[in-house]
C-alpha cells in the first residue's frame, strides 16, 4: 500500500480544486465550455451538431395528445402487485386508435371490459382497455386506425378516477413501459429469451 505525505495530499488536493474551477462556467460564459464568449480555442468546432431528435416508435392512441394520468409500474414478480400500462386521460366516446400497424389479434371483453389487442411485426403487443371495439380479430391496421371507443366509465369499473384508456405493451407475458415507445425517449428493457 503506498502512503502519501501530508504535503503532497494537499499539492493534489490544490490542484484538483484549481482544475474544477478552470472546468466551471464562468460568469459571462454562453458556450458551457468554460470559456468565456469569443475566447475559446481557434481548433473548436463554432457550431456544434444538434442533439439527435427522439423518435417514437409509437403514435399516442388518442387525439390530442393526452395527458398520463397514471404511470407504468413494473411489478416485482410475474404477479406481483403493479401497474402493467399507462392510463391516458379520455372522455367517455372517444376514438381510440392503433398505436403501429399489426393485425387485430383478440375485440372482446375481460374482467367485463371490452378489450382490444394488436400484434405488431416487431413482436410487440399492444392492448387497450375499456374500448368497445369497431373492429375484428384478424383485421390489418394501419398507424392511427380507429379500433374502437372508449367505453363509459361505468363500465370502467374503478381503475381510473376519471375517465380513461388504459394502454398496455408487451412482448411475450412481459409488460413494458409504453411511455419510452410513444415518446422516443427512454429505455425499455426486455429480458432474455431464456427468462420468459
């Protein structure tokens, strides 16, 4: 184990203070470089690229764009308590539409909901919830076709304090966070083959 002198702790302690005072925007500074406007080194790009734009893989499935009114939870077990989708703010009657295009794979109800579920070329489910379904099992949709309409809230049952679409993705029985697919922004994390 090699020991270091009092003095030179302090020498290395200096000059760690001295070079994150040099790295720190100074007053004046508009380039968050350290330096300030105009006085940054010739070799330096003046314009720098644009920050890469996100881009969802998912179109929202109601318009305008609505609020979340309740966020993905991943449960801690396979049926572990949690919240598997998001809930998206809507009035009773409102157009539901197709997040990607997939075939229609189940218009039903569950748990007396009515339910609809696209499967989409990537693997990926979605599911949408109370939804009085326009369309059929086996029918093609495109990005932003109608499925249905939201269902009275009666018929909600209590999942949401207000009226709203409950929307769901998965791959396999794994729930994932939708919000990552209709923002662009985030991770989603898929688990091995081998731990489905």
């Amino acid at each position: 184990m090699t020991t270091v002198s009092a003095a030179t702790a302090a020498v290395l302690t200096a000059l760690a203070v001295a070079g994150a005072a040099a790295a720190a925007p100074r007053a004046g500074d508009l380039t968050g470089s350290g330096w300030p406007l105009g006085e940054a080194p010739r070799d330096l790009p003046s314009v720098l690229p644009a920050p890469e734009r996100a881009v969802p893989r998912w179109r929202w499935p109601l318009r305008p764009r609505p609020e979340v009114v309740r966020p993905f939870l991943a449960p801690s077990s396979p049926w572990g308590a949690g919240h598997r989708g998001l809930d998206l703010a809507a009035g009773p009657g409102a157009g539901v539409s197709a997040v990607e295009a997939g075939v229609v794979t189940h218009v039903g109800r569950v748990a007396g909901r009515g339910t609809v579920t696209v499967q989409h070329a990537d693997g990926l489910r979605s599911t949408y919830e109370p939804v009085a379904g326009s369309v059929a099992a086996g029918d093609r949709v495109a990005a932003g076709d109608r499925l249905g309409t939201l269902e009275p809230r009666a018929s909600a049952g209590a999942h949401c304090v207000r009226s709203c679409v409950h929307l769901g993705a998965l791959r396999g029985q794994a729930y994932l966070d939708p919000l990552p697919l209709l923002t662009g922004r985030g991770r989603i994390r898929l688990l091995p083959l081998g731990d489905r």
